[in-house]
C-alpha cells in the first residue's frame, strides 16, 4: 500500500453538540453520494463511520452521527487536495527534467 492509499482514521465524536443530528441511511446516501450498498460495505471494511442504535434498545434501526458523516466527506477531500498537490510536484519535477530543444 502506497502512502497515497492509507486509510485515514475515522473520527468519532465524543459527544454531540446542539447542532449534531442523526441521519438514515437514505440521508447519508444522499449526502455523500453514495449507495447504500456500498455505505454498508465501507462500514464493514472500517473505511466508514459506524452507525449508532436509535429508537428502543431492541430496535433495528439504526443512523449516523452527522458530524462523524462530515468528517469523512471532508477527509476525502484532503485526500484528493494531497494528490493534486503531489501529482503537481511530479509534474513540475518531470518538466524539469525533460531536455529542451
């Protein structure tokens, strides 16, 4: 594994604020853009948040802590920002070395 390819860690909140909310699975597939499928998926592999019991103690349902949602949507887009800022670097040090005519 590349160090482009670390997984960065998940942040999990400790507590919520007054503006945390909890968001269905429909929610948080909507929000990132994301299928479901593959939101459960990413759970799975500890690559997403992990959702929270809601509802009565025996219930099924479940959700996700949005600032934890939010969390992850913007340490993708540090990632993308270190591979840009990477591929930029290789590029100027291939131009650099390419002979002139």
């Amino acid at each position: 594994m590349s160090e482009h390819d670390e997984k960065p860690a998940i942040n999990y909140v400790q507590s919520a604020s007054p503006a945390t909310r909890v968001w269905r699975l429909e929610t948080v597939s909507e929000i990132t853009g994301v299928e479901p499928g593959t939101i459960k998926d990413l759970v799975i592999n500890h690559d997403f948040p992990k959702p929270i019991k809601i509802g009565r103690s025996q219930g099924r349902a479940v959700g996700w802590v949005s600032d934890e949602v939010m969390t992850w949507i913007n340490q993708r887009i540090e990632l993308r920002n270190q591979r840009i800022q990477s591929s930029k670097g290789n590029a100027a040090v291939a131009n650099f070395q390419q002979p002139t005519s």
